[in-house]
C-alpha cells in the first residue's frame, strides 16, 4: 500500500483494512470502472473513489466483495462513517473478514456506538493480538463506556506495539482517570528515554521536529498584534450586547462544550461543579460558524487584522464560569500555535482565572493578548470566588496560527519518505 496517498494511508493505519486488490487485470466493462476507483483511492482521491465505487452497478458478481470493502475505506477516509459501516456490512456479508471486523468496530466507534465497537473490536483482537491500532480503538471504546481499567489493559497493549504518541497520550490518560499519576509521570518519563518524546510536556500526536519547541511565544514576533489588541473592546462590546441578550447561554451562538462528543474525554476533558464551559463558534476553517452573524463587527476586525486566521482553523469565543477546571491536555500538533484574547476576564479576584501552559502559570487580561504552543500540556483553572462574585465571567477570544517555523522545519524533512513519516508519527501497526 505505498502508493496511497496521505490522508488514504492514515486510515489504513488507523482501520488497518487491506485493500482487496485483484491481482489479474479485469477486461469487462464493470471490472474497468472498478478498477479506475481503484486507482483513485490508491492515488489518494478518497472523496472521487467514493463517488466512483456509488456509480457501479450492483450486480458486480465476482468482484462484490472488492467493490464494498474498497467503498467502505474509501468513505471511511472522507469521514462518513454510516454509509462507510452499510458498506462494510455489503462486504461482510460476502466474505467476513478480519480487516472488515477490525473497520467495522472502528466505524461503529465514529459513530458512538461504543458497545458494537467493543464487542466487535474484542473479538478481532482476540484473534490477532498483533494489531495496534485495533486495540488502541477497543481502548476508545472501553473509555467512551466509562470503563477505564479496560481501556487501560487496552492502551498499553497499544503503546507496547506501536511506541506512538496517540497510543501514548491514550495510556497516560487512563492512567490519570484511575487515579494514577505516578504512574503516568513514569509512562511519559519512559517515552522521553525512548525516543518517542523529546520533552515529557509537549505530546502531540503528530510531531515536526526543527520546529522552536517553547511553551510560550512572545507577542513582539508577530507584526499583527498591535491592531489585534486595539480592537478588542470593539469585540468585548459586541460580546457584552450578546450575553445580555440571553445571560443563561441557552440558545444560539452559544454551544455547550461537551455535548455531542463521542469518546469519554471529550466530556471529561474539564470538571465544573456543576459550572459550564461554553463556545460561541465564529468561524470553521474558512467558513463562516453559527455565531458568525452575531458578531459582525469581531469578524470584520479579524479580517482586517489577521485574515489567515479565518482559514488556518476554528475561531471562538470561550467563556468559562467559576468552578470550571480543564484537565491537563495536548493539542494534536507543533505546527500550529493557539492566540487568547482576553474579552471579559474578573482580574479583581483574589485567584483570577489562568492557564498553565508547559509548567508556566500566566492569567488573562482584558484587551491583552498571549500565544502559546498548544502542543505542550496545559491545562485552565477558574476557582470559585465569593458568593458576591459567583456571577464573574471568563471570556477570550481563541484561534490558531501556523507556527512560523513550519515551512523551513517542513523543508528539513522533505527527505523522509511518507511512509517512514507515518510509522514516524503512528507507528506501525
């Protein structure tokens, strides 16, 4: 499977599904179309393979088999897990293999569908143990249900096959979930002597290496601040007509962070005591988001200021209530630094609110901003101030940016071959 391309490969790594490839050319009609989608998802077009593999007739005779399960990876690459997992079942019910479970359990997981996926993803692994990425999603599916001793058998079945930083970050959540950070502080310890992580803080799944690896970045390197901070009260004032409009966060732009998650820690990922974590998403990557039309006035300064943002990734507001903690995290990558706006911060408090990022403790401030390399843990904590202040508010606006290294750190490694790069960053399974 060298000739797939990037994203083709990544789920093959992931879902670790063998394309059903005939060895001998086909002469008819039909084999010439299945082997011309073939031939896109091998190039890595898994968005036109998808739509090729629809357009075949379904009386495909000796080649069913082929035809769904090479639809199904190819859907799975795209990210439509329902229409990939009713092709898997086409395939399945033709020759149910063991790559087919292993997708199967995967699809279902995408899907939520936790108790398929452990029932389906247990019984694969059982019969080839030797399968990384299958028991790192058995371990997703065990945390999605709550049962983390499970998931933890399961991620360190993973990490001792794959020695990848996915695999990594996975066990060492299990282990803070079971109330085990010595060993977890151990995990990360060993990764570092191994070679998986340079430094125990900065674990993300994918990894550049040249790349200037600190915490924190000064907002002298980046020539667009000066303007960004000068329009923030224009940006608090918009926030402010917003929230008193609808002061509980009920309704539209306002998103409960949380809801809609698939895996456990996406519900996890902060403890709030009853408090909530709220997003108001402005822009997805070049599209305007939900609360875009709420707050014209920020979007017409972000575009005047740092148009890139606008197309580099997700744009929000996040606002945090007193009791909110959320955990010690990394971000996915080191190629992307994150911004923090501060919109409305109560820096009167005798404990404001702040971020640990790296070790290194800084709080908010209104109209002020910082950048910070989210790839390295962090983690926010807002305590519970008086009662007389327990209507105080954390506001900022958040966004990402390309580090500024990536394009020479990128150069640095152009040598590596894309498969070297992927056993790299996911390890080989």
């Amino acid at each position: 499977m060298a000739a797939l391309g990037l994203a083709a490969t990544v789920v093959v790594a992931v879902v670790v599904l063998a394309l059903a490839l005939a060895a001998d050319g086909v002469a008819s009609e039909y084999g010439q179309a299945l082997e011309a989608a073939d031939a896109l998802l091998e190039a890595g077009e898994a968005a036109a393979a998808a739509e090729a593999y629809q357009a075949l007739d379904e009386d495909e005779g000796s080649w069913a088999y082929r035809r769904w399960a090479n639809q199904a990876l190819a859907l799975a690459t795209i990210h439509a897990y329902r229409p990939a997992l009713l092709a898997a079942h086409r395939a399945a019910a033709i020759n149910a293999t063991l790559d087919l479970a292993f997708l199967s359990g995967f699809l279902h997981l995408m899907e939520g569908e936790a108790e398929e996926a452990v029932r389906l993803l247990s019984e694969a692994t059982k019969i080839d143990a030797s399968r990384g990425n299958g028991w790192l999603y058995l371990g997703n599916a065990h945390e999605a249900l709550g049962q983390h001793a499970l998931a933890k058998k399961a991620y360190a079945h993973a990490w001792r096959l794959l020695k990848s930083r996915k695999a990594l970050r996975a066990l060492g959540f299990a282990y803070r979930a079971l109330g085990k950070p010595a060993l977890e502080e151990r995990l990360y310890a060993t990764a570092v002597d191994e070679g998986v992580l340079v430094n125990a803080r900065q674990r993300p799944d994918l990894l550049t290496p040249g790349l200037d690896a600190t915490p924190w970045h000064a907002n002298s390197e980046f020539a667009w601040m000066p303007a960004l901070e000068a329009a923030l009260p224009i940006m608090r004032a918009e926030l402010d007509a917003v929230l008193a409009a609808d002061p509980d966060r009920l309704a539209a732009p306002f998103h409960l962070v949380g809801t809609g998650g698939k895996f456990a820690h996406d519900r996890a990922l902060y403890s709030a005591s009853g408090k909530a974590w709220h997003q108001i998403v402005l822009f997805e990557p070049g599209e305007p988001g939900p609360g875009a039309s709420f707050f014209p006035n920020t979007v017409a300064a972000l575009s005047a200021t740092i148009p890139h943002a606008l197309s580099y990734g997700r744009v929000v507001i996040s606002l945090i209530e007193p009791g909110v903690r959320i955990v010690p995290h990394c971000g996915p990558t080191n190629e992307r630094l994150t911004v923090h706006c501060g919109l409305r911060v109560p820096s009167h408090l005798a404990v404001p609110p702040a971020i640990v990022v790296g070790g290194v403790e800084r709080p908010w401030r209104e109209d002020s901003c910082f950048v910070f390399d989210d790839s390295f843990e962090h983690e926010v904590s807002f305590p519970i101030p008086s009662d007389a202040e327990a209507d105080a508010l954390r506001a900022v606006l958040l966004f990402h940016i390309e580090h500024p290294g990536v394009a020479a750190a990128r150069d640095a490694i152009a040598h590596v071959s894309e498969d070297e790069w992927l056993r790299r960053q996911f390890g080989a399974s």
